[in-house]
C-alpha cells in the first residue's frame, strides 16, 4: 500500500482531536466537517456519530497514529495496522475492562470509552505510538537458482545457503520463535498452504536479509544481489537468463509469514553453480559500509540499480547499469566534468579506456534525450562494437563491475 499524502499540523491535530472525542464519547462538534471535506484521502465521506463502532474508533487511530511515522502505512494494509493496533492493547489488559472487548468478536457496537478505565486515554494513545515507532524485524528471503555458495555465506544481517543447510542456520542471523522444517522447498512456510511450494535442486540456494519492512527489504536483496554480480569473475556473470521465480518470503521475529510477489533478484547464471572462496571474499568486503556516510549510500544505490539491469535486457539494462554508474559516481548537475570521467577511467581495464567510455556516455545522451530509441539503434554503436568486439550494454556491466569493486571503504 502507498504513503498517503503527508498531513498539514493542523489537520493532524484535528485527527487526533477527533480520535479523543471518540474515545471519550463526545460528540464531534465542528470537528465533523473536516473530516467530510472532498479533499480529505481517508476519511471523505466518513460521517462521525453520536457514538463511534470500535472498529471505526481503531481505523481512525490508525491511521492517525500510522501517518505521524513515515513508512508505517507504506509497510503494511489498513487492516494489518488495525489487527496490530488490537493486539497492542490485548496486552495493556491494566488499562481495560476487558468484559465489553469480546462483543467486538461478535460484531456488536461498542465503544473504547465502555472499555477504558478512568484516566486510561493518555495510556491509550501512548500504547498506539509505542506501536507505531516500534521496528519489527524479519528476514526476506529469494530464491537463487543454479548457483550456491561454496559454503554457507553470513554476516550480521546477510544470509546466503545452500538449499541443503540445516533450518537453525537462519537464527545466526535474527531470532525466530519458530523454524521451518527444511530449506529445501521454496518458500519455506512454517505452517500454511504447500500447493505452489518447489523443490530447490543441490546447486539452488537462498539468499536472505534481515531488514524492517518490505521496502528495505527487497533494496538490500537488490544489493546485495548487485554485490554478488561484482564478486563473480569477469566470465561468469554475462551469460544468464530471468529466473520464473519472482516471490520474495518475510519470515519475522514475532512469527508472521507474507510471500509477496516481485520482479526477480538475481538471474540464472549459466557459467557458475558454485561461488567459490574468493568470490566470497570480495562479496563481504563490498557489503562492508563505506567509511564516510554520503559514499556508502551511493555505493549501495549503485549496487541496487546493477542487479535491477542484471534482471533485464537491451535498453532497459543499459539505462540501469548506467544510472548505477551515475549514482556512484556522477555529479549533482547530472553532467560528467572531466574529473570524473578521468576517475572512472582509471578503473576500467583493457585497451583504450578513455574513448570506451566517451562513446558508452554517448550512447546514453542520445537515448537520454529521444535521438533514438534503443541502444541498437544509436548512431554510435557501431563504432563501439568494431573498437571492442563487444556489445556497449555487456561493456557498461563490465564498467559498473570494475568501478564498484575499486570503490574505497
């Protein structure tokens, strides 16, 4: 689900207003009226009782609360908040008088002010902000298919196994109240449905990231899926086609389990079943942070935007290899001084680098600005492809790749 627009102060301050009156079960008064205006994405149309259902009561705490926090209602529905938000206050059972609770089950109305002890709001919208900015941590798994690690890969939040490795090894990286039986079928559900399950083969494996929230999680499996195509050797990563499998699995620490369907995260390398040792090695350096702030998030958008255009074909994956390019990088004004070029040019190997470069920066104007319509088509792409013997698109990857792996901690 997307952010909703962000919300003026002043009108954040009626909603919460609005949310009291509810829990106090007060009439709204003037407050109604902004709360029907047409401009108003959530609650147009929302008429406010005399008495307010504990379901509208919730939604509208929700909401109120989730939007104060930036990437709440990006990371989950309106109906998990509002699942969530019951679950925070079963536990405050202090704070309830729990007996008018168990009509909600039934669809009775009822309202929080029938459940709230004297003196409990402030604890009410304590216990929903508590919830709210509280970080719940999972692991996000994707299948790798027909490549696996020599032997199993770990840091503190990275995880990548062999189909064959044991289920406890996903607790080296975050702790789960439960585990699910073997690795070896993807996903790896703990309990629910099996139809649609798939057998990983021996040379399959599982890469993981311990992130909070979908977003952050499918970036870092893009990241470090960009770290593994710069740690494999320069004739492995070429040839490759899209994997099928496109399903990304949150396993998280108070253990929930969503499968949630997005575009691949790495392709099906056909040179290489194994990453050997020194693959490996490289692989940790470059998932290392960088030293200074603003180089490791560009570092990491750049890996990001490598294993986007890994995925893909023609134009689509050259824009993308060159946007990483860009982004680790580039200038501000989106221009290459000479500067820059000069740098990116020392760290490209093989024969004529600086010219390799000003065509590959070439091909990309004429796309860029709609003088043609696919790298093909470039009036430069011949020229490239008599100098180097390679087409621009495998010759930008191998760029991305050098310059990436040159980068300094």
């Amino acid at each position: 689900m997307t952010n909703q627009p962000a919300l003026a102060p002043w009108l954040l301050t009626a909603r919460i207003d609005a949310l009291l009156r509810a829990i106090r079960n007060q009439p709204p008064g003037d407050i109604e009226e902004q709360f029907r205006g047409p401009g108003d994405p959530i609650f147009g149309g929302f008429r406010i009782e005399w008495w307010i259902t504990e379901e509208q009561t919730l939604l509208m705490a929700a909401l109120a609360v989730a939007e104060t926090v930036q990437g709440v209602l990006e990371r989950h529905t309106v109906e998990d908040i509002r699942n969530k938000i019951l679950d925070t206050l079963k536990r405050k059972l202090d704070l309830f008088n729990w007996t008018p609770f168990v009509s909600i089950a039934r669809g009775r109305v009822t309202t929080l002010r029938e459940c709230a002890k004297p003196g409990a709001t402030a604890a009410i919208v304590s216990a929903l902000h508590t919830w709210a900015t509280a970080i719940d941590k999972a692991i996000f798994i994707a299948p790798v298919r027909g490549m696996r690690p020599t032997s199993d890969f770990q840091t503190s939040t990275v995880l990548w196994a062999s189909s064959a490795a044991p289920p406890e090894l996903l607790n080296t990286v975050l702790q789960l109240p439960a585990l699910p039986d073997t690795l070896s079928v993807y996903p790896p559900w703990l309990t629910g449905p099996t139809r649609g399950q798939q057998q990983l083969g021996g040379s399959d494996s599982l890469l993981g990231v311990v992130a909070a929230g979908w977003q952050a999680g499918v970036s870092q499996l893009r990241q470090v899926a960009g770290a593994i195509c710069v740690a494999l050797p320069d004739e492995q990563v070429s040839v490759r086609a899209s994997p099928d499998w496109s399903n990304v699995f949150e396993l998280s620490e108070r253990g929930s389990q969503v499968l949630n369907a997005f575009g691949p995260i790495l392709p099906w390398v056909a040179n290489v079943k194994v990453a050997r040792p020194p693959a490996l090695d490289t692989l940790k350096a470059l998932l290392a942070s960088r030293a200074d702030a603003e180089r490791d998030r560009r570092f990491r958008i750049s890996l990001e935007f490598l294993s986007t255009g890994w995925v893909l074909s023609g134009t689509q994956e050259f824009v993308n290899y060159f946007v990483a390019l860009d982004a680790l990088l580039g200038t501000s004004s989106g221009t290459w001084d000479k500067k820059t070029k000069t740098l990116v040019a020392s760290r490209i190997q093989g024969h004529d680098p600086e010219r390799r470069l000003q065509l590959t920066i070439r091909i990309r104007h004429e796309l860029l600005h709609g003088r043609c319509s696919s790298v093909e088509r470039s009036r430069w792409y011949l020229e490239y492809y008599r100098r180097y013997h390679v087409d621009p698109t495998e010759g930008l990857l191998h760029i991305v790749r050098q310059c990436l792996r040159k980068e300094p901690l």
